[in-house]
C-alpha cells in the first residue's frame, strides 16, 4: 500500500477501513475527512507484509584482526599476533602510551614503563 498525502495541506492521510467495500482517509493537520470506496482493482490494506532480506556476502570477519602483525603471546587466550596502537601524548612530561591488542580477543596490554 503507498502512502496518501493530503491535498489540502500535504499531511499524511491515515487510511482505516470500516468493511469490505468501504475506508475512509482522515488527515491530523487539517482534519480532512474522505469517504474511499474500494473496487476489485484497488483494495485498500490497513497492513502490508515486509519482505526480509535476502543476506550477501559472508558477513563482518570477526576471528581475526588482521593489522594484528607483530609478534606477541597474549596473556588472556594464547594468540600470538598483536596491533600496536600508540595513543599518543596525553601530558608534555609522559612518554607515548603504546598498547598491544590482541588480533584474535581484543585484549590491549599496556606496553612501556611499569608504575609500581
């Protein structure tokens, strides 16, 4: 079923039906009122079946990150593969944060300077 818009102010039409043969179309803006007979040809439905679709491709690879390419155990799974990210900076007087992500779990491992 497509949507009806008003003529009068351009409002979108609410569409009830009241038997087989008859609707009528009411407009919330204006408060247009219309009488719609149905024939054969053009039944008016109050709900409309959405088709679901159909999936492509193979989906989101979600077991390997594949920047993960420096040599790393992980403490968590095992994995040996990592990413390393630098965060950067955060205070003038720090050294760069660098962090260790595993390519199979996601675990990060803050690698540099130990604080005790």
């Amino acid at each position: 079923m497509a949507l009806k818009f008003c003529e009068k102010c351009g409002g979108l039409l609410r569409i009830q039906k009241i038997d087989k043969a008859l609707s009528y179309s009411f407009c919330d803006s204006c408060h247009k009122f219309d009488v719609i007979q149905t024939t054969k040809d053009s039944i008016v439905t109050s709900h409309e079946k959405i088709e679901p679709e159909e999936e492509r491709g193979e989906g989101v690879k979600k077991d390997k990150n594949e920047f993960a390419n420096y040599t790393n155990i992980c403490p968590k799974c095992g994995y040996n593969k990592a990413q390393i990210l630098d965060m950067g900076v955060f205070y003038s007087d720090e050294d760069n944060l660098i962090l260790l992500k595993c390519g199979k779990c996601g675990f990060c491992e803050r690698v540099g300077r130990k604080t005790s």
